[in-house]
C-alpha cells in the first residue's frame, strides 16, 4: 500500500500527539508506547523510501539537457 506524503506526514503528526499525551501506568500503556514507537519507526522507514523511490523516478524520467545560458549585457 502507497501513502502519500501528506498522509504520511498527517500520520506521524497524530502518533507524536498520542504518544505525547499517553501517560504511562501500568503493562498496557507500555506495550501502547511501544507500538506506537514502533508504527512511527515504519512510517518513517516508508517515507525515506517514498523519497527515494520519487527522487529516482525523476532522475530516469528525463534525459540530462544542457541548458543554454543567454548572456544579458545592459548599456547605460
């Protein structure tokens, strides 16, 4: 499955709210904590790979076109 990058980023974002706001009392807060850890880990791992795989995408698409440059001279 494909999330997009705003996804992505909305998903993290609502993982930092939880987890700042989860207080710790006993196993099953700990074991939440430690998913939530977990699934933030994934979806940063699936970012840098969405990243990669979009950056790679661009540079096979187009080939490599040198860009003339028209020098500007202004008189006075």
């Amino acid at each position: 499955m494909t999330l997009s990058r705003q996804s992505l980023e909305i998903l993290l974002d609502l993982i930092e709210i939880k987890v700042s706001a989860l207080q710790i009392q006993d196993r099953d807060d700990a074991r939440e904590l430690n998913k939530l850890r977990k699934c933030r880990q994934e979806l940063l791992v699936e970012q840098v790979e969405g990243n990669a795989k979009r950056t790679e995408r661009l540079l096979m698409s187009a080939p490599f076109r040198e860009r003339s440059f028209r020098r500007t001279t202004y008189s006075r």
